[in-house]
C-alpha cells in the first residue's frame, strides 16, 4: 500500500471507520460528540506519506482506539506544515503510552 487513500481504506475495512480530529488538549470525534484526553487515547498503528510530486507535502496516517473502544483515523501534517499544537498532543500520546504503541 503506497497512497494515503489505499491505507484508509484498508484500515476502515478494519474498524477504523471514525475520522478524529484535535481541538485543544483534546481529540475529538469528528461530529464533536465525543472528546478524549491523551490517557484515554492508544496509537495502534502510524503510516507517513509523502507526496509524489513535493517532498515537502508529508503527512501522518494514526489508527487510534480510544478506551471506549471507539476505532477512527486522525490525519496529521508532519514537516513544514505540522500544527505546533497537534504534534505536541500527540507526542504526549506517545509519552503516555512510551512501549505500548505501534
């Protein structure tokens, strides 16, 4: 699998089927119904892409299960396009979790 899309479609027909996203110190359902704090929050699996055409059009691909058992994909920037803020939420998933993901 070498295109964001073919890695999302394979990883919904595995579950992943809700698209989060950051907002704050929180990662939220993509209807806003739901919210979760880092704690709450396991990295299963992570995939990077780059774009063919600009190197500098990088992205991050998570399939993240919250410990509700909600199973969604979060699509983040990664280079010169990252958000300061989403990195830092999501470095502190990985501090949270450090051994326990991907």
């Amino acid at each position: 699998m070498d295109t964001l899309s073919e890695r999302m479609t394979e990883l919904k027909e595995k579950g992943y089927r809700e698209e989060f996203k950051i907002s704050g110190n929180s990662l939220r359902t993509n209807d806003g119904t739901h919210s979760y704090s880092p704690k709450q929050i396991r990295i299963n699996e992570h995939f990077r892409f780059e774009g063919e055409s600009d190197p500098a059009d990088m992205t991050v691909l998570y399939a993240i299960e919250t410990d509700s058992g909600i199973k969604g994909l979060l699509i983040d920037a990664f280079g010169v396009y990252s958000d300061p803020e989403d990195s830092a939420f999501m470095q502190k998933i990985r501090e949270l979790h450090k051994g326990n993901i991907y």
